[in-house]
C-alpha cells in the first residue's frame, strides 16, 4: 500500500478508476461533486478533457484544506469529432461503426488540486480498431451496454479484446486514468 502524506480525493464515480487506483496501490476516498461539463464550441478536440478536469477540480477549490483531490476526464476522437457517451443503442452502434476499420485518439487528462495548486496533464492514446461486423457491434452493445463509456466501448471488454488490432499509447490511458502519470505526479507526496 502506497501512503501520501496527505489524504487523497478521487472526484469520479468511474468504477475504472477506482479500480486503477487501488490496483496502482493508493489508498483513497471519493468524493464527486456535480459539474458543468459542456465546453467552448471553439476549444480544440485534444484541449476538451483538460478543461472539463478542470471544471471538476474547480468545484473543489476551497474546500481541499490539507487534501490532495485528482479528477479525470476521457474524450474519444473520431474524425474530428467528439464521441461522448451514447444516449442509446443506436447512438452506440453509430459511434462503433464509425470506428470499424479506422484509428480514433482516446485523450485523458488529470487534474491534481493541492491546497490552490491545479496541475493538469494530458495524455494520448491512439486505437486501431480492425473492420468489425454490424452482428459484433450489435452483440457487443447487447452483451456489455456501454452507454456510461466516452467512445461507446471498453478496451477491457468484448469489443476491445476482439476488436482493436494495435495500440499507440497507454492502454491505462485509454481505460481512462493514465496511472503511469498519476504516479509520477504522487511520488513527490509519498510517505517515507
């Protein structure tokens, strides 16, 4: 078990994320407070994680005495667009269609909130998905539901064992917390 010296925070309700975390070694607690989540028309695709992360940890700002509070977002990028989390079956089946065949970039960003300091990090993945088939699409939405997932899909499930043909990035990144960065940034605040 990792220990900090000061407590920390995770302001998501992801069950990936939890699980990131304490598989990581953290000991944490969870506190999620509700937040605005739409952005800029204007903000470039890659920036929209950042600064829904930030939106989050602002919600927390004052309210940190003596805490360390990490918040994380997750965009999925497929031709330029943004690919939220799908409102139904067909908007999921859209979304992994559009997929089928081709790469997306999957961005989570962090934000780490100390007493007033936010620092928040990036971080990219890009995933190959190989042609698949309207019956495993259909299937896998049927199987797994994935409407609580930014791109309609989960790299550790189904579709993503069978599917995706190659990765460039972190497969943490892409599963939505980017532990190798967390880590680092947590090290300075580790008890001896």
């Amino acid at each position: 078990m990792i220990y900090l010296q000061k407590p920390l925070v995770l302001a998501s309700n992801s069950p990936r994320r939890k699980q990131l975390l304490t598989d990581a070694g953290f000991t944490f607690t969870v506190d999620v407070k509700p937040t605005d989540e739409s952005f800029p028309a204007d903000l470039p695709a890659k920036d929209v994680a950042a600064y829904i992360c930030e939106q989050k940890a602002a919600m927390f700002k004052g309210d940190t005495e003596g805490q360390i509070v990490l918040t994380a977002d997750t965009v999925v990028i497929a031709e330029n667009r943004i690919l939220g989390k799908p409102a139904n079956a067909a908007e999921a089946f859209e979304m992994l269609k559009m997929m089928s065949g081709r790469s997306h970039e999957v961005v989570t960003a962090v934000s780490l909130l100390n007493g007033n300091h936010l620092e928040t990090i990036s971080d990219t993945a890009t995933v190959y998905f190989r042609e698949l088939a309207e019956s495993e699409i259909s299937y896998y939405i049927d199987r797994c539901k994935p409407f609580d997932k930014a791109g309609a899909y989960g790299v550790q499930e189904w579709i993503g064992m069978t599917g995706i043909e190659k990765i460039v990035g972190s497969f943490y990144t892409i599963m939505g917390l980017p532990v190798h960065i967390v880590y680092q940034k947590l090290k300075p605040f580790f008890r001896d």
